[in-house]
C-alpha cells in the first residue's frame, strides 16, 4: 500500500470509530467502512462482499439499555485492513469473517474499559469548571475524546 492509501486508511478508521459514538454519517457501519477502505486500498469488490456480510451479522447488534453491542467499527475495519494485506482478494472474505466477530467482541471489552475510565474524567473536568479553568476543561475533553 501507498503512504497515501494508508493516510485514507487511518482517516476511514477515525471516522469510524468516532461515528459508532455519534451516529450521524453511518461511517460504523461495516458496509461503509468495509466499502471505504475497499476503496482506497484498491479492493473495491471484497471490500464491498466483506461489508455486506458484516452487515448482516451486525443488523442484530444493538445497545439497548445498559447492555451494549458488538464494536461492529472495530470488527469491520480491522477485519477490512487484514484482508487488503492478506492479498486474496474475494477469496480472503471467509477468513476476514472469522477475525471479526472475535474483533467484535473484543472492541466490547474495549468499550467497557475506556467508559469506566470517562466517568473519574468527567468529575475531574466538573472540577476544573467550578474553579472557572477553561484550559484544563479543555484538556481532558481532548484526553477523553483521544481514549
């Protein structure tokens, strides 16, 4: 791959796994980020086959009260980016498959840890508005949206 394909690659993935938080352009969604990355990487037709099936597994997924999905974000352009390198084409969609469930479930995981350690970030910033810092507020915005 190009430096540039690489460049889109990464900015495919932010989108991705900033949209599975706001919802807004559907960029989590495995048909798009699969497409997306099939895309920049030159793989248009299995990145397309691989998101289409992702889709399918993933229309089941849903957070719904506490409980929460699958990182179907995670699964789609990891399984997306290891397919591209593995070089099989269409062929490599099978085994992408298998990488992205287990993916999935681990991005759960993920999710878990990094929603555990917003919440003492939160209290650290309401601390620094009472004290009218707008500076430090601003910091651990930026420390909670890099987690």
């Amino acid at each position: 791959m190009s430096i540039i394909s690489i460049i889109l690659v990464v900015l495919v993935a932010f989108l991705a796994g900033m949209e599975g938080i706001l919802d807004e352009f559907q960029f989590h969604q495995p048909l798009v980020a699969c497409t997306l990355i099939g895309l920049v990487t030159g793989n248009l037709e299995a990145g397309i086959v691989l998101g289409g099936t992702l889709q399918m597994i993933a229309l089941g997924w849903a957070n719904i009260g506490a409980a929460v999905a699958p990182d179907a974000a995670l699964a789609s352009v990891a399984s997306a980016i290891i397919l591209v390198l593995g070089g099989q084409g269409v062929k490599g969609v099978p085994s992408a498959i298998a990488i992205a469930v287990p993916l999935a479930v681990a991005g759960l995981f993920l999710t878990m840890i990094v929603r555990t350690i917003a919440v003492p970030i939160v209290h650290l910033m309401d601390a620094a508005a009472e004290e009218g810092n707008i500076r430090k507020v601003e910091m651990w915005h930026i420390i909670a949206v890099c987690l």
